[in-house]
C-alpha cells in the first residue's frame, strides 16, 4: 500500500474519548481529519471516568497530560471495603503514584471530552452527521468510502470509534459474534459532596459493589455494579434499585444515593469482547476503543485503553510512512495487549461477582491478607497495565521515573 499522501485524509467515525483523541494525535502526524458524530452535540453521555498512568502518558504524547493531572483529586488513603464498612485493603494514593509515575485522576467524561476536543480546529467535528462505512479500501490503493446524509466522504483512512455496538466493526468482521453479555449491569451517577468528608473507597458485597470517588470540582463520582438478567430496568426508577441494592451498605453510601436526582442515575448493562477479533484493521479501515475490544469495567480500562489505542495508531500512520504496514504494525501491538486486558477484566469481574456467603467469606479473607503483607501486593494487580509507557518521546521528555528508570515521556518500545 502507498504512503498516505501529504494531504491524506482520515476519517473517524465516532466523537468519543477515543475518537478525539485520534483526530488531535493524527493531526499531529500531517493528517486532515474529519470526525463524524451522530449525536446533536458533544455532550457525553455518561458521569466519570478513572484514567491511569498509563492514558496519562499517552496524553502527554499530545499535550494534554499535566492538564489531566492537574484535575487530580484524590490525596491520602483509601481502599477495599466490605457492606458494614470493614476495611478489607488499604492503599494510599502515593503509593499508587510511585510504583505507576503518576496518580489516578478521576474526571467527568463531559471534562475531558471538552478538554480533548478544544484541541480540535473548528469544524473538524461534524454532529448530528452518522457516518456509514462503505468500502474499507484495499492495499492496493483504492480509497475507503464512509457514506453521510451529507454526501459520501473518501479517505485514505478511516478510523471506527463507534464505541461498543460499532458498525464499523460489524462491516469489517460481519462474522464475528460481537460482544456478550458478561453477567453484570452498572449504575453511575455524579452529586454534591456529602457534609462529612470520606476516604475513597470501593465496596464489595455479594455479587455487587459500590465505589465514591471525589472529582476536582467538588462533586462525588459514584459506581456500582450487580450481577443481574440481561435487558433488566426498575419499574419504579434506578434510584429506588439502588436504594433496595445498596441502601443500608455503610456511609457515605446511602447519603450519596439520597442525593441523587432520579432521572440522572445512569444504568447499562456491561458487554465485553471476550472473543478477540483476528485484527483491528482491513484494508484502510481500523478499530480502536471500544470497537475493538470492549471491556468489563472491573480495572477501570476501558477508556484508558482507547486513548493508549488512538496514539499508537497516530505513531504508526504518520504521513510519509507506509500506510498498510502502520495498520498491520498497530493490529499487532494492540491486539495481545487489549485482549490480555479484557481477559483480566473478565476475571475480576467473576470474583466480584461471587454471591455464595461461603465464596464471598474467603474472597474477601484473600483480600485482608493481600492488604496486610502490603499495599504493593494490591497495586500488583495493575502492573504491566498502568506502567505502560508511548512509543515515541513527548514534551516531558528526560524525566526520571520513581525507579530511576527512562521517564514516563522518553522514547523507548510502547509495552504489549
């Protein structure tokens, strides 16, 4: 396949967290971009998200990661615990930022989507305009084609972000099953700060949990998640079944729940790809985020994963390089490192699903006894996750890291 020309053109469809975070790094490469969304506006649907060292790093390769570090909120301690309130592990979160290079930033998702997007000149992002692939391309030259209700759009590349249910994805790999259902539904909703301050802390019970995370503005970002039938909703409203779920769990919960308006408790049930793609591209058409590799929310990945996925895309497919030998490049790092991750996150969510009183007793002993030979036995779990470090250098460039080792932002090979 030919090197994109000085001019290529690509286009994403889908405005996500990781859709626009490949149009601003593949603009940084010499592309034009072109971000095609089918929502009215770019109003994100959804309450907070956690992003981790690793999509940190990966923001810094275009400017963006001391901004998203500065939105850090969480200081001190905090941990496991179980419904009456016992602490089943303790951590803190400069424990997590030593052995990872930088602390968790829990943000709302309308923050960074806008702070992302401002990255973008006007008119790069086209709402209300759903784009339909049409012909992936081939390696020998022929251009992909998206179809619009504006027209259809060529393009040297084209770029699926269209999260878990993607088209794309779909047009590429029709005989693939898609994601399944993993057992789990989710409820997330975002309300003032309670009166009486909190550690941040994720409660686990049987079959279900609970976390409250502080974000920087005040608010309290809050979770949950229960193993329940596929497709369920509450008659009577999601803050009643929260209330029913979790209402008697120890404080802050029931405060925060008090607080919430009815009609802004999120609920959604959790899909994963469990059975990997063969790739993430054909032709001249690539996936990435929730496209290609949907996952459980268990380690708090999901978006972390898309945003790793939009900045090795861009190092792969900068103009001048071969085009079809980036896309194969990029399938081949992301492929073993996301679907590593969705497995993980499958198994944390079977453990948190556990409901048997005897099953869940010895889950959480397990737990009591990680936590007291260390803080560091917990943060294992996300080794070879959150210490994932880019491909190429970025603005920080010559740091040194908590183990002496090249800095976050030094060029070195992007971990699988």
């Amino acid at each position: 396949m030919p090197a994109p020309r000085k001019t290529a053109h690509a286009v994403v469809v889908g405005s996500g967290i990781g859709g626009l975070t490949a149009a601003v790094a593949l603009r940084q490469h010499g592309w034009q971009v072109t971000v095609l969304e089918r929502a009215e506006s770019l109003e994100p649907v959804g309450a907070g998200i956690g992003l981790a060292p690793n999509s940190q790093r990966a923001l810094d390769v275009v400017g963006l990661g001391d901004e998203i570090r500065g939105l850090a909120a969480w200081q001190g301690a905090g941990g496991m615990r179980n419904p009456a309130g016992r602490w089943l592990s303790r951590t803190d979160s400069s424990a997590a930022t030593e052995r990872f290079g930088g602390p968790l930033v829990l943000v709302h998702r309308a923050t960074l989507i806008d702070r992302i997007a401002r990255r973008l000149p006007e008119g790069t992002v086209r709402t209300g305009c759903p784009g339909e692939l049409a012909d992936a391309g081939t390696a020998d030259g022929r251009p992909a084609r998206v179809t619009t209700p504006d027209g259809d759009i060529e393009a040297d590349l084209v770029i699926g972000a269209d999260g878990i249910h993607s088209a794309v994805r779909r047009a590429l790999f029709p005989a693939h099953p898609g994601p399944a259902y993993s057992g789990l539904t989710t409820w997330r909703v975002v309300v003032p700060a309670p009166e009486l301050p909190f550690e941040p802390h994720e409660t686990w019970g049987p079959g279900s949990l609970w976390g409250t995370q502080p974000l920087k503005d005040g608010r309290v970002y809050a979770y949950a998640a229960a193993t329940a039938p596929q497709g369920g909703k509450a008659p009577d409203g999601e803050k009643a079944e929260l209330l029913r779920r979790f209402g008697d769990w120890h404080d802050p919960v029931p405060g925060i729940i008090a607080a919430a308006a009815p009609k802004s408790v999120l609920r959604n049930d959790v899909h994963h790809m469990i059975r990997p793609l063969p790739a993430y591209h054909r032709g001249r058409t690539v996936l990435l985020g929730d496209a290609a590799h949907a996952m459980a929310p268990t380690l708090g990945q999901g978006g972390n994963q898309a945003i790793e996925d939009a900045i090795v895309l861009a190092h792969h497919t900068a103009t001048g390089l071969d085009l079809g030998a980036g896309l194969a490049a990029y399938s081949a790092e992301r492929q073993p490192r996301t679907a590593a991750i969705v497995r993980k996150s499958a198994q944390v969510a079977r453990l948190m699903s556990l409901s048997g009183a005897p099953a869940v007793a010895v889950r959480d002993a397990l737990m009591s006894t990680v936590s007291r030979l260390g803080p560091g036995l917990v943060l294992r779990t996300f080794d070879g996750i959150a210490d994932w470090r880019p491909p190429r250098r970025t603005y920080a460039a010559g740091a040194q890291d908590a183990h002496g080792e090249p800095g976050a932002h030094e060029e070195r090979p992007a971990r699988r």
